[in-house]
C-alpha cells in the first residue's frame, strides 16, 4: 500500500495541466493544495473535446455500473500528421484526486486501450484529423462507481497525456426530491434557493452526517460547486438539507449564443462573414454588458455548445474551424481587472486566449477564437485584481427567473473498501 501512494503521488505530479482546467481563480499564485484530475488539454493542437451519453450529444458523460451504457469521447487533432492515442481510466474520490485502490479492484479487462477510430476531415478549408472511442469496453470496464478520470496520451506512453476529461459512473440507491424557489432576503430578486431531500430507504448508511456528501453544479461549471456535508433534518430513510436561505446560488443570465453552422448566410447575432484566403472569418456583433438590464427569457443550453454544419452527412469530420471575432465596445478600459470569454467553450476556464485584449483605437475589447462550426452558447467573466475571481454577473446581471440546470451527485463514503461511492446523480431544472 506504501507503494501504490508513492506511486499515486508521482502519477498525480504529472496531470499538471499547463493548458487549462476548471480553476475559476484567475492568475492565482501556484500552492501546495494537492493536484487533481481536473478537465485538461495538454497539447495545443488538440480541439474541440465532447464527452457524452453514447448517442445523446449535450448529455453529463453518465452511466449506471454493470448497465452495458457507454460514452462518446470525440475530439480533433489539428497537427499535420495522423498520430498514434491510447487512453486509461483512473478512479478518484469526490475531490477529484486518484484513490488508492489498485487498478485490479476498480477496472476489469486490460485497463487501457487504443483509439484506433480516426478519420480526417472532409472538405474543409481548415484540416485535422477526428478521432472517436466509445467506452467502456472489454479493454477497461469500471467495477466500482465514483468518479473516474479518462487520460488519453500518445504513442503508448502514459506520461505523455494530451487531455483529461472526467465522467462518472453511479449506482443508483437512493433518491433525490428538489425544488429551487425564489429566495427571501437580498437575494430575492438575484437568486434562486435550493432544498432537497434524498431518500435512502433500503441503503444503509452507518453516520449520514459523516458518510454523505453531496455536491451541487450549475450548469456545468465547476466554479459554481456547493458541497453539502450536514443535513438539517436527519429521518430513519431521508435527509433534509437547505432551507431559511442557507443555499441560495446566483441566478445568473440566459447565455449569449451564436450560429456559425453555416458560411453560406449570416445567422442571428452575425455581423458578418468574410473569407480571407484560406480560413473563414466570423464577425460578431458587438456585445453590450447586461448587468442592470431587465430579464429577458430565450432558449439556450446552458452555457453549452453543438458541432454541426448545416446539410453534413457527418459532422464531426465535416464541419470546419473558422475564426470567431468577438467585441464589446468600451470608451475607457477596465483599470481593475480583466475580461474573458466563457462557458463551456472556454471549459469554464481563465485560459489566456479567452482572454480580451482592449483596442484604444476602436475603443472595445477584442478577442478571436478558432471554433468549429455549430451552435455556441457564451458569456462574458470579470476577473478583478482584489479578488482574483471570475465574476459572470458583473457583464451579464443575475435574475431569480434565470433557467438553469442543477445537477446532484451524491457520495458515500465506504469505510470497508476507503473510496467514495456515488449513489445517485440527479439533474433538474430550476423551472
């Protein structure tokens, strides 16, 4: 056991992610806080990563244990030469960092594999090579739930990672009841409150003070993670948590949103299009702060994105990589903090390129993406220099209407086998 630590130790040492992550401290000082298998892109040629549901594209890469349910990782390759990926599965805890089980105990069958389903891009001004793995499989099969981490590197050499992305894997034995209301206080017309209820009729649970913990998300973002570990009411089958205002998330605004399915037409919010010899260019129309304008409801997906092309056969190999101009006009620059892109295709992140630089000449912040075509949602995050913080409400305002996705993930924490199981996932919406 003293090996497989140290070993752990060092495998963890390497999943730094240079890149990006799910950090939501901008420009924080390194610390000693131990790392974690956090969503990751080590090599800068690789784009546009999409895990989910095995046909159900925008889905929480999910699935139930022994259910036969499998994940779609697809993701593009932008280097001029096909290359050569395989990828493990590493179970972790609830905070993301590698258990100290040994590989046996958690994945059956040969606990890697080979992504050897890859397809270069067709008709496209900007060329990549796909690649697509449906797992599990008979290679790595998770035996336990909890959270599990995909690790995909090249030419057979576990050192050399490229991406990380996380998925889950739950067995179902209790029951989540939601509901988010309007909160009272100061928040009454910004927030929206949670309460809940898990019902664990059936599933013995030695101290549910002690053994449960419970994390709520919304909409994706990592950054909004509110981990619950005390309930208010503790019945003979249920849990009580929430209530009297004591877990209340921003409301937040509907996202921003864009379609760049098509290069043959300008869609809403497309100011225009242009082709400079070889790539595309799309140019947004400028984007005002929202932060005191009045609610306005229109459907969206949660700060989520969809590849397509319009009238594709297939459209992870057919849709192209454009550049995406995107501007919010300024008479003066921000003097205390700085400005970023973000939602799922930032992976809610502070990278550098999503950063906006400020043009004095035009007097607006500007920034250009490489995107590939499809549907996007977006918003705009405040870092400020005191706090170091990625603020989304200080552009885009809160509203108590907001539609927004929770999700639950639940984990109990087996002493006999030291790893944390999730027994439940559960997403609703506040409407």
């Amino acid at each position: 056991m003293r090996y497989r630590y140290f070993t752990n130790a060092i495998m963890l040492a390497i999943f730094i992610n240079p890149f990006s992550g799910d950090i939501q401290d901008c420009s924080a000082p390194e610390n000693s806080s131990p790392a974690k298998y956090t969503n990751q892109v080590r090599d800068e040629k690789i784009r546009t990563i999409l895990l989910y549901r095995e046909r159900s594209a925008l889905t929480l890469p999910v699935i139930n244990l022994n259910s036969g349910e499998r994940l779609e990782l697809h993701f593009d390759d932008l280097s001029e030469q096909q290359r050569n990926f395989s990828y493990t599965l590493i179970h972790c805890n609830s905070r993301w960092e590698s258990s100290l089980l040994e590989q046996q105990e958690y994945l059956g069958g040969f606990g890697s594999g080979r992504i050897d389903k890859t397809a270069s891009s067709f008709n496209t001004t900007y060329g990549y090579f796909h690649y697509n793995l449906m797992f599990p499989g008979d290679e790595a099969r998770p035996l336990i739930s909890g959270n599990y981490a995909l690790v995909v590197y090249q030419d057979n050499d576990p050192e050399n990672i490229v991406l990380i992305r996380q998925f889950y894997v739950t067995e179902p034995l209790v029951t989540i009841e939601a509901e988010v209301r309007q909160p009272a206080g100061e928040k009454n017309f910004t927030g929206q409150e949670i309460e809940f209820k898990m019902h664990y009729e059936g599933h013995y649970i030695l101290d549910p003070a002690r053994d449960i913990t419970i994390l709520i998300r919304q909409n994706g973002n990592s950054g909004t993670d509110k981990i619950i570990t005390k309930p208010r009411f503790v019945g003979p089958a249920e849990l009580v948590y929430g209530g009297n205002n004591t877990l209340v998330f921003d409301g937040g605004n509907e996202f921003r949103y864009f379609d760049i399915k098509s290069m043959k037409y300008e869609a809403e919010h497309i100011g225009h299009i242009d082709f400079q010899n070889p790539y595309y260019h799309v140019f947004l129309k400028p984007d005002e702060p929202r932060t005191y304008d009045p609610y306005f409801t229109q459907k969206e997906f949660n700060g989520n994105y969809y590849i397509d092309k319009e009238n594709s056969q297939d459209r992870h190999v057919e849709a192209d990589y454009v550049y995406v101009h995107f501007q919010m006009p300024a008479q003066i620059p921000y003097t205390d903090g700085e400005i970023y892109i973000y939602g799922a295709l930032s992976g809610w992140s502070d990278g550098i390129e999503y950063r906006m630089s400020y043009n004095a000449e035009k007097r607006r912040y500007e920034n250009i993406l490489l995107l590939k075509q499809g549907l996007y949602n977006y918003a705009y995050a405040y870092c400020q220099s005191d706090t170091r913080v990625l603020d989304i409400s200080y552009f885009e305002g809160n509203h108590y209407e907001t539609e927004n996705e929770y999700t639950f993930f639940v984990y109990h924490y087996d002493s006999s086998w030291d790893y944390d199981r999730l027994i439940a996932v559960k997403q609703i919406s506040s409407r």
